[in-house]
C-alpha cells in the first residue's frame, strides 16, 4: 500500500443540534492545531451555556492524528465522548474539536439514547461545514551560492516545488515544502547537486 499523505480539516467553525424527549444537544466543531487552544474555547462555551448540565467533547489534532482526547463530562463513560470521536474518525478528520453542550430535558435516554444523540449532534454539525483536503510535506532549507540558482530552479519548476522563502544574492537561501511521498526521492536529488546544501527542518 502506497503512504498516503492526504489529511482533511473542516474550513470553519460549525454548529449542529439534536433533539431527544426534551433533551437538547449542541454541538460546536472548531478547526484545532494545538492541544493548547482546547481549554480557552471549552472556557468559552463554560461561560456562554453556563446553565447546560454537560459539555462534552473529543479532539483530534496533527495529521497523523497522534493527539486525542475525549471526555464525558459527567455522563455515563463511553456514551459522550466515544460518540462524538467516533463521527470525527469516520469522517477521516484531525486538527478538530467538537463540544456538544446538553440541556437535560427531564427523561433519561438510557446509554443507547445518549451515544445516538452524541454522535447525531456531531454528525450535523460536520455536515454543515465544508471539509477541506491537505496534503502532509517536508519542509527543506537550500543554501547555495548564486552561480548554482539555475540548476536548483530548474529541479523546483520540474518537480513542482512549493516555495515558501526566497533570499537571492551571492549567497542563495530558500525555504521549501515536497509532498511527503516525494519527499525521500526528492531530497536524494537534491543531495546530489554539488554545492547545494540541504536540511530538513520541518513537517507541515
């Protein structure tokens, strides 16, 4: 199988909602790249739905989806965050947060009552935003001097490089991305033009 180095993210912040015997479910889907940025956007929706009995959330952050978390926030464990995770796996999505705030509405939905209205809530709200397809890359530093800048152009135009910065005098600098799955063979390349020196600094 072929290394896959596609991710997807949703555009923008969206809201979804359900609705079971009186019980209310919002849920608020944020875009995420740091664990960091969790906390100030659960204190928010604390303050904003301070009167709901439960704010519920999962999260799944980086390409490769290696940060996670859900939480159940009082709820009977795995009827909330498990859910609302397991729509964000099925749509294949990371860098994402997704809160789902209830209002209790007098009856007890049992545990197959809850995960239902966990997961619906989610489900609307990634419905109701655009999802966005990315691709992971390598991000390469090329140092050069100013005689060799035709045979590194030469390579980017023909492999299709992205540029992401440019210092050009007698001493040459340039910052640039390579689709993951060419990253090896591309760097190999480069590595082979005498004169040229190249690091890795980075995946984005």
């Amino acid at each position: 199988m072929l290394f896959d180095d596609n991710y997807y993210e949703i555009e923008a912040k969206s809201e979804g909602f359900f609705k079971d015997r009186g019980s209310k479910f919002i849920a608020k889907a944020y875009p995420v790249y740091k664990e960091k940025e969790v906390k100030p956007i659960l204190d928010l929706l604390r303050k904003e739905y301070y009167d709901a009995r439960h704010h519920c959330y999962a999260y799944i952050i980086n390409p490769d989806k290696s940060a996670y978390r859900t939480n159940d926030d009082g709820e009977p464990s795995g009827s909330a965050g498990k859910p609302i995770y397991g729509q964000l796996l099925s749509h294949d999505l990371t860098n994402i947060l997704v809160v789902v705030i209830r209002y209790f509405g007098g009856t007890k939905l049992g545990i197959p009552g809850l995960i239902n209205a966990y997961r619906s809530a989610t489900k609307d709200a990634i419905q109701n935003t655009n999802i966005i397809k990315k691709t992971i890359k390598d991000v390469y530093s090329l140092s050069f001097e100013y005689p060799l800048m035709n045979v590194v152009m030469r390579l980017v135009k023909e492999e299709d490089i992205e540029t992401l910065k440019n210092v050009f005098e007698i001493s040459c600098y340039m910052e640039v991305a390579v689709r993951k799955s060419d990253s090896k063979r591309i760097f190999e390349q480069m590595k082979n033009i005498y004169g040229l020196n190249v690091k890795y600094l980075k995946t984005i």
